[in-house]
C-alpha cells in the first residue's frame, strides 16, 4: 500500500502544550520505518502549514483560538483531501482538533468516490461538543460534532461540503463524557460503546459489528486514535488522562480485527504529548499500534528492552 505521513503540529486546541511535538515523536520513534518493513511504500508529506487566520468572534467567551483552529482546519481538511487521492494517509497529530480537518477532508473524497465514510472514534471522549456547549472552551473537544453536522458551526468553522452521516459513526472506549455531549449523542444516534459495555461484552464482538455494518455498505472507514483510548499506564503521555483505558492487548486486537478487515482507508494518530512521555515509551506504543494495523502480525513483532529500544 502507499501511505502518505502527514504532520499537523497543532496544540492551539488542547489544555495544555506539547501535542505539537507529537509528529516529530512519531517519526522519531520509527514510524516510517516501521511502514517500509511492513512492505509499504511512504511518502511523508512533511507538516502542514496553517492557513492565514480571520478575525471570528463567538458568544461563547470561553471558546479558545477559535480563529486559529478555524484556519488549522481549512489547512488540514484540503490537505487531507489531496492526500488521501491515491494513497492512505496517516495523520500525526497534534491535539485532537486536527480531525476537524481529517474527517471533513476525507469525507470530501469519499463523496466524490461515491462511497459512504464511516468513522471509528478511539477515545476516552467523544469530542462531541458545539461551540455553544463546550464549557472548558478547549476546542479538541469538537471535532467529531463538526465532522458530523452538527449546528452551530456555520461562519466560525470552514464550510463543511459534505457531513459525516452520525449512524456510520462508533466511537469506542468512552470513559469521559459531559452531559451536553451525552444528550447530543443520544440523538444524532452515534454508535456509543464505553468502558463498562466493553467490560461487559468484549471488544471483538462490539468492533466486528461495525466493521460488518462498513462492508455491507462498501464504505470506507476512517480511524481516529487518541492516545487517551489507551489506559494511562502503558500511555501516560497525554494530557487529558482518564483510568481505566483500553489495556495493551485490547488495542492490539482493535488494530489485528481492523487490519483484517482491509476497510480503513485513512487514519488519525493524536493527543501524543512528548513532554508528558517517559522515553518515548508511549510514542513507541502509537507506532506499534500502527504497525498492526498495517499488518504486523504476533509472529513478526519485536521484543522491546524497558528502554524502549528494539533487542
């Protein structure tokens, strides 16, 4: 396969700062590597440059850099489309913000393939907010609301030409989520599996269920991993830790089943805060993941020495 590595150094929607350096973490800890042993041609696009931001005034006073994200996600939302014409993209992020761009992006392309996009959303939260309802102002927390049509985005954020339809959206690993959010889910009618439903039925059966719904539709599924879908103790480097997380082999058997299934056509790499790592134990972690996904299989996997390194 061709993959295309795509850089978006943004941290303007996050709480804290150091998601910029999560693309230099990424390659650093051998992303592209990982890809070319795997069998993959990669093409890395470098970073994506933001487009000049516009003045943009909201009632919500605690919305933050709401012209700054607005010009991110017109970069990286064209960027996306582009990139994802002959190849997959696989975008390093950066806060979580940047799959406003992302999913808006490769929803752009797959409308024009004529093909449905699906997305599955790998987060301890939802992401669900409007710019009306977020409390923290922290803008990471709107990306899956603006990707699927939500209200209240129009003249703030870039035009949406074509929204993610919510029932071919699932969203995986919830452990965090606000009321506002929680009502807004219930009635776009999201695909919602937390902790506890994942506690009670197995991730398997509740991932083979939606990857069915994909095919049966021939769509093309796009995946968005925050680092916070992951327990806090193998991936302590993010800045919005919930307990509780998916554990090392629940995420290895996500990326196993999803690379069997040969369905994902792009994917979002996100929330990794290098400031936050213990050397690079969690960066590591997202290439590891991402190298099942490509088809790295229990067989060909390396053992790692406590330092991180390859023995």
């Amino acid at each position: 396969m061709r993959c295309r590595i795509v850089g978006a150094p943004v941290q303007d929607g996050a709480g804290r700062m150091g998601c910029e350096m999560g693309p230099s973490a990424l390659r650093t800890a051998g992303l592209v590597s990982v890809l070319s042993e795997l069998g993959h041609e990669v093409e890395d696009w470098g970073a994506v440059q933001a487009a000049p931001a516009r003045a943009v005034v909201h009632g919500n006073l605690a919305l933050k850099a709401l012209p700054e994200i607005s010009a991110w996600t017109a970069a990286i939302a064209e960027t996306a489309y582009t990139a994802s014409r002959d190849a997959m993209p696989i975008f390093l992020g950066g806060d979580h913000v940047i799959s406003a761009g992302t999913v808006s992006g490769i929803a752009r392309r797959a409308a024009e393939r004529g093909r449905p996009l699906f997305v599955l959303w790998l987060d301890a939260h939802p992401d669900f907010h409007t710019l009306d309802t977020t409390v923290s102002g922290n803008l990471h927390g709107v990306p899956l609301a603006y990707a699927s049509g939500r209200p209240g985005f129009d003249g703030y954020f870039p035009d949406l030409p074509v929204a993610v339809d919510p029932s071919r959206i699932c969203v995986m690993g919830l452990r965090s989520v606000d009321p506002a959010e929680r009502r807004a889910l219930n009635e776009a009618g999201v695909t919602v599996h937390d902790m506890r439903t994942i506690d009670e039925h197995g991730i398997a059966p509740l991932l083979r269920a939606f990857l069915a719904l994909v095919e049966k539709a021939n769509g093309l599924l796009h995946v968005s991993l925050d680092v916070d879908f992951l327990d806090p103790s193998i991936a302590p480097a993010v800045g919005t830790t919930v307990p509780g997380g998916a554990t090392f082999r629940e995420a290895h058997l996500v990326m196993e089943m999803l690379s069997d299934s040969v369905l994902v056509s792009s994917l979002d790499l996100v929330e990794l805060n290098p400031f936050l790592d213990e050397r690079g134990r969690t960066a590591t972690l997202m290439v590891d993941l991402t190298a099942s996904l490509m088809g790295r299989r229990i067989m060909d996997r390396p053992t790692r020495s406590h330092s991180g390194s390859i023995s």
